[in-house]
C-alpha cells in the first residue's frame, strides 16, 4: 500500500496562522494530515541538520524529515529564537546566519515548495515588482522611492494632487492589531513640510487614487479567486475590519487584465499570489500591491471563496501549479 503524501507546512507560530487551520481542514476533508513546524524558535529552539547531497540532501528540522517530505508550504517564516542577555551585533549576526541557514536548506529541498524560496524573497520588493506589472502592460501608480525630502516635493510639484506613502518591504514592520494580522497602514502624505526622520529609511510615496472599486484577486496555480469592494474613500481597506466583511465574489475583473496578472506571478516563479486592484473614478484599472505569503482567511469567510480547498488540491499534486521549479539535474556521467 503506497504511503500517504508527506506534506509540512513551516511558520513562524503555525497556531497563530488562521490560514494554516483553514487549510489543515481542506485536507483533513480529503484524508490526509499536515505537519506544522514553527520556524519562530529557530535557531536555540529548533534545531536544524542540512547534508546538501546532489540527489538525497538530508533535511531535518525541529525533529522532522524534510527531506522525504512531498511538498512543504512556506508562509512566515521569521526565526527570533535567541535568549536574552546577547548584545545586539551579536543577536544580528546569529539571526543573520539562523535566517540564511533555514532559506538553504529549503532551497536544497527536492519537494514541491509553496513557494520556492528563490520567489518569496524576490517577490516582496514592491518597485521591481511594479516594474514588472507595468512591463507586461498592467497600469500602476505613479511612484517614487526615496529618503530624500527634496525629491518627495519635487516629485509632488511635477504632477500636482494627493499622494499616500507606505513602506517598500511591508513584511518587516508591523503594528500589532489585536482583530487581525499586524500591518503597517498606507498613511496619507499631506504636509510636504514636514518629512522629519525620511532620510533614516526609504519610503514608496504614490499618487493617491479617487478609487470606486477595490479587488482582492488571489492566484492559486492556475486558479483565480476575485473579491470585491467599495472602498468608501478608505486609503486601506485592511484596516477596517467592518469594510472587509462587505468582501463579495466579483466578476469585475477584465479578463486582459486577469491574463496579465497570471503572466506577472509565472514570471515571478509565484503559485500563489494575493494581488490588490482598484478601479478608479476615471475607469483605470490599477495594480496597487502583490503579496506572497499574504493571509487570505477574511477574504474565504466574507466571500466565501474556497482558496484553502484550492491550496490543499496544489500542495497534493491534485491541481498543476502554474509556476515550475527547475531542479538541477541528477549526474548520469563521470568526469
């Protein structure tokens, strides 16, 4: 009788994950466990092994064998396992070495990976990946980077209107929300005077949108889930909780658009994705965000959408993925 598939899901606190449960439930529909490994005690609190062999690397985490695994779901991995009482250049260094150790040995992993580790820390830098989308033809914000003070008013002189700042890698700081995952709001920029504390760290400064409409569109392999809602002048619909349970299916999405965002995440090398799109007053149609490890559990309960059923189906091999990994090949020759 064959085994039944190995499949091993890695977070930080995989308990405090609502859409680790959600998909726990999908594949205990369809008779198989998941094992839960949580990253967040790494490195004094989970050991890690890694014997990088060409055709059987030996993978061991927190006790767990991922080398035999069949697939491995990756969300928010995160190690902060150091006690207390180091200096803070020597916490840097272990989390350094501790953050590089873990993303190795997944990348020396020869299962099926949601997502490889190569994508998810390409992914996440919000200019390149808006250079991309724009690229394939999808309309963006007008956008810049920077920690200059000078450049952000030169910037708002050159078109005249509102603007919105939010940070460039939105998976690094966070303000704890007790209703819901901690995030960092998009924040208007109103008072061009003061910019105090800009040149410490860049930030994505964008023209503030008049939106009408307001997408959540989550890509599964080949698979696209679309909620909508009217945004009611908020600047971030995820800060509110009351605006988010208006989330409904929408078949808005124009189905160019749809392909493009579907070329965008093959390019990126991406079998899951969470992507927001607006529509604006004056009929564009604009691509503010792509998320990877993004929780989609409010968009499941308010649209009643079923991506956790979608995501069991990919990591079982059940559905194809959109995006393949190549592996290098198996050495058939000497010399």
């Amino acid at each position: 009788m064959p085994r039944p598939p190995k499949l091993v899901v890695l977070a930080h606190d995989p308990a405090d994950d609502p859409c680790v449960e959600l998909v726990a439930q999908a594949l205990a529909a369809r008779g198989v466990e998941i094992e839960r490994i949580a990253t967040g005690p790494f490195p004094a609190g989970c050991m890690l092994e890694l014997e990088p062999h060409a055709d059987a690397p030996r993978i061991v985490l927190g006790g767990v064998r991922l080398d035999d695994a069949d697939a491995l779901w990756l969300r928010h991995l995160d190690p902060s396992g150091l006690p207390p009482g180091l200096r803070d250049d020597e916490r840097a260094a272990a989390l350094q070495q501790a953050g590089a150790a873990l993303w190795a040995a997944l990348a020396c992993s020869r299962a099926f990976l949601l997502d490889p580790p190569e994508a998810l820390l390409a992914a996440p830098h919000k200019p390149r990946a808006m250079q991309l989308a724009a690229g394939l033809g999808i309309d963006v914000p007008r956008t810049l980077v920077t920690n200059s003070p000078a450049a952000v008013r030169r910037f708002a002189a050159e078109r005249p209107g509102p603007l919105v700042c939010k940070l460039v890698d939105s998976g690094g700081v966070h303000l704890a929300d007790p209703a819901g995952p901690p995030q960092l709001p998009t924040l208007a920029l109103d008072d061009l005077d003061d910019l105090d504390g800009l040149e410490l760290a860049p930030m994505i400064v964008q023209e503030r949108l008049d939106k009408r409409l307001e997408l959540r569109v989550t890509i599964v392999g080949h698979e696209v889930f679309v909620a909508g809602l009217d945004p009611r002048g908020a600047l971030d619909v995820r800060m509110d909780r009351a605006l988010l349970a208006d989330l409904r299916p929408s078949d808005a999405l124009p189905p160019l658009l749809r392909d493009r965002l579907l070329s965008l995440c093959t390019f990126l090398g991406l079998n899951f994705a969470s992507i927001d799109v607006v529509r604006t007053a004056d009929d564009r149609w604009v691509m503010l965000d792509l998320n990877t490890t993004s929780y989609f559990d409010h968009v499941e309960r308010f649209a009643g959408l079923s991506i956790s059923a979608a995501v069991a189906d990919l990591l079982l091999g059940r559905k194809p993925p959109r995006a393949h990994r190549p592996l290098i090949a198996r050495k058939t020759s000497s010399g």
